[in-house]
C-alpha cells in the first residue's frame, strides 16, 4: 500500500510535551468496529468500557538510559548516541548523531568515563558499540546516560527529572527499553484497584522497545519497508493464561502496539499463543488477519510511521483516519505524553 494513504495534519499544539496528571486523568477516544458514533471518554471509564472475565496485557519493560552524549576519543567530532538494541553483554546496535564522522574501530568517550568502541555497521545505518571495562552496561549507562525522549519532545524541550518518573510506566521491571510502552503511563494504582473490581484479569510480558519504533517510513509503498527487529518474551504459564481467556470467551486487550506485535508474533495460526522469547520483526499492514488480539489501547500515533498502519489495520484505514479527525478538531493530545484511545473492532 502507499504511504501517503496515512498521511494527516496534526497541528502543532496537539503534540504533548507533558503527561497530565495524575496520569489517569487522560481522555480516551473508543472506537468500536463497523459506523458506531466515536465515544469521547476518559482513562479511568476503562473498567466500564470491558467485561468481566476480559484480560489486559501489558508490557513490563523499563526504559533505560540510553542517550548518550560524547566525541572521538582523538578530541574531534561530537557525537550523540541513541541504543536501539541490546546483541550481548557488553554490546549495543545504536544509533549515532554525526555518524559519519565515525569509523569502525574509533573509541567513543562519553561522560563519566564511559568508553566504547565503534565496530560493525549495520544495514539501517545503526552502528555496535561495544562498552569497554568490567562494570556492567547497566551501571555505565546510569552514570552517562539520559532518558531517551521520543524526538518530537527532545526537540523542543530538554530531560529533566520530572520525566524520570514520567516516562516510566508503573509495570516497568524489566530493564531494557530505549522507548517506553506508553499506553500504559496511564495507568495508577486507583484504576488498577477498579479494574480488578470488575474483574478484568491482567497479565504481562516483555518486549524492549527499540529506538527503531520513532524511525520513519522513508519508502513509497509499505512492501519496500524493512522492519525493525526488538526481543520478547512470554512465559509457557502466561501463554496458557492468555489461552485460557479466549477459551472463557472472553476478549484480549493489548495495553500498546509492543504488546499486540508480541502476541500476533508468538499466536500460532489457529490463534493459540505459544511460549516465544526472541526477536520479532512483525510488521502489521491493513490486510493481516489478526489471530491472537480482540482489542488495543493505545495513544495517537505519528503519521505515516508503522504503529499508525497498524491501528488501520485492526479498525480499517477509514474508520482510523476519520478517528484521527475527530480527535484533533476535538483537542485530544497525541504521541507518548498524549491522550489514549481503545479501539474495538
């Protein structure tokens, strides 16, 4: 299909560059599948919007430090450093400001005494930086790192500390995200308290998000896009549990397009979700029969990036594009510190 097809304005002013707070004081756009009137509500309407004995499924991944700010080790060429995804223990493919002012084999000095060195460049651009010394990546990255923003924030505005805790989604536990699953920022004890109340089950998996998900569509048609790849993983008891939902009737609800992406990976053609822990590469377009997911939630998303064909593919191109509409003429906020949408097909 062509790009273009899901190209929109969005006013400049409807880009968040903070979350409200508390955080599950957002609005939410429903759609519902087929010519239903959009609903206009709110975050903490979600226990009302399902069903008992439906399931959210949310991703635990953390966000890490992973923008790093540095130079060539011979004092020339300032250099930014974004990792996008972890090879090993001491090796991250990243992706570099002024790469081209850095060569394979250059050491890269980044602050607090953190060095790399340069090695194998990839297809996509991105380079591996291998992290030199005996401390863990983890505590190099504490030292020299900053929150990795998504770019239409960073480029308005710098990291503070508000969005440690901003950008950090209540679930997070596992480290190893350069981007945070925002739908779920949203969430808060008290909405937790009322779904379980409801009696909506919630169950979790993990995939680390990579830098990856902000790069843009530089083709003309979707067939010519090469996808990025990140790690996930569901657990053989998680797997059986999310069985067990759909065998009960009841609905699987994505809480983000990591965790849709991760299930659609993982569900075998009949629908049931095997264990999986790996790289997924899944690309999801209008036209793909989903197999494992009857629901999203998830914020407003970029025009023609990937998420966005995703969410025309699950409610249709049309019924997405006149929700996008509907939410800009009525002042939603959009991308990660935005608003949020359930979408039911």
């Amino acid at each position: 299909m062509r790009v273009d097809l899901f190209d929109f304005e969005l006013p400049q002013d409807r880009i968040a560059l903070r979350p409200v707070r508390p955080r599950d004081a957002a609005r939410m756009l429903v759609v519902r599948g087929g010519d239903a009137p959009f609903e206009d509500a709110g975050v903490l309407d979600l226990p009302t919007l399902l069903e008992p004995g439906d399931a959210l499924v949310f991703n635990d991944t953390r966000v890490i430090p992973a923008q790093l700010e540095g130079r060539r080790a011979d004092g020339e060429a300032k250099i930014g450093a974004t990792l996008h995804k972890r090879l090993d223990l001491r090796r991250w493919q990243a992706f570099i400001r002024n790469a081209k002012r850095v060569k394979e084999g250059d050491q890269l000095v980044f602050g607090g005494g953190v060095t790399a060195i340069a090695e194998a460049r990839s297809a996509d651009g991105s380079l591996t930086l291998f992290f030199e010394g005996e401390e863990p990546v983890e505590v190099l990255l504490d030292r020299a790192g900053t929150m990795p923003l998504p770019p239409y924030i960073a480029q308005k505005r710098g990291v503070d500390e508000r969005d440690y805790e901003d950008y950090q989604t209540m679930f997070a536990a596992e480290d190893g995200a350069v981007a945070a699953p925002t739908a779920s920022l949203h969430f808060t004890d008290r909405l937790v308290e009322a779904l379980d109340a409801r009696g909506i089950q919630r169950e979790t998996l993990t995939l680390h998000v990579g830098a990856g998900t902000f790069l843009p569509v530089k083709a003309d048609d979707t067939d010519d896009h090469a996808m990025h790849s990140e790690f996930g993983r569901i657990d053989a008891a998680t797997a059986e549990r999310l069985n067990a939902v759909r065998s009960k009737g009841g609905r699987l609800i994505a809480v983000g397009t990591t965790v849709l992406r991760l299930l659609e990976s993982a569900a075998r053609e009949d629908g049931v979700i095997e264990p999986f822990a790996g790289d997924t590469d899944i690309f999801i377009t209008p036209g793909y029969r989903f197999r494992a997911v009857d629901g999203l939630m998830t914020n407003f998303h970029l025009p023609k990036s990937t998420l966005m064909m995703l969410v025309s593919a699950l409610m249709g191109r049309e019924r997405m594009m006149a929700a996008y509409t509907h939410a800009i003429e009525n002042e939603y906020r959009f991308y990660s510190y935005g608003d949020s949408s359930l979408l039911l097909p």
